[in-house]
C-alpha cells in the first residue's frame, strides 16, 4: 500500500497517511480539522544495492523452462544443419574420387 502526502488547506500542516490505491483521499485535517489536498508525490524510487543484480537474476520459473526448449530446439536444428552439411561434403568426394579412378 502507498503512503499519500497531504497538505492542510487552513493550518499548511503536512501529514502522511498510508491507504490502499482504491481508499477515498482523506478530506479532513487531524490537526485542524481544515480541508486537505493531496499532494502529487515522487512516489519511492527503487534501488539496488550491492553488485551482481541482472534482469535474468528473478525470471519466472515458465519463463526459465521455455528457454530451455527454445534452446534445445535450435541446438537441434544446428545438429541436424551440420548433418546435412557433411551428408553434402561427403557425396561431393565421393564423386570426385570415382572421376579420379576413371
């Protein structure tokens, strides 16, 4: 839940209040009793102390395994590239080597 800034409208007293998103803003001043306006606020920054904090560090864990396929997929497709590459190289020499005999 969020803390909210208010600023007394009467006395310019300023006050915190933490409340839910979906809470009214309060109207009335604990000092006074005046009305309050809510101020718009910086809202908190979020920092990171320390080394060694990367995006991959809290991926999720679906996220993690559909990697794991996605490489093992194109891990495949390379072997199986590679595969035909040498079947290709292979078949080549071979009729190089019975041209050679003739």
């Amino acid at each position: 839940m969020p803390t909210y800034d208010y600023r007394c409208l009467e006395c310019e007293t300023e006050f915190e209040k933490f409340q839910g998103i979906t809470e009214d803003p309060i109207e009335e001043c604990p000092e006074c009793n005046g009305k309050v306006k809510r101020l718009i606020g910086a809202g908190a920054g979020l920092i990171f102390k320390g080394s060694g904090f990367y995006i991959t560090d809290y991926r999720s864990d679906g996220y993690k395994e559909s990697e794991k396929k996605d490489t093992n997929t194109s891990s495949d497709k390379s072997e199986k590239k590679d595969k035909k590459e040498k079947k290709t190289d292979n078949s080549s020499e071979s009729k190089k080597d019975s041209s050679d005999s003739k």
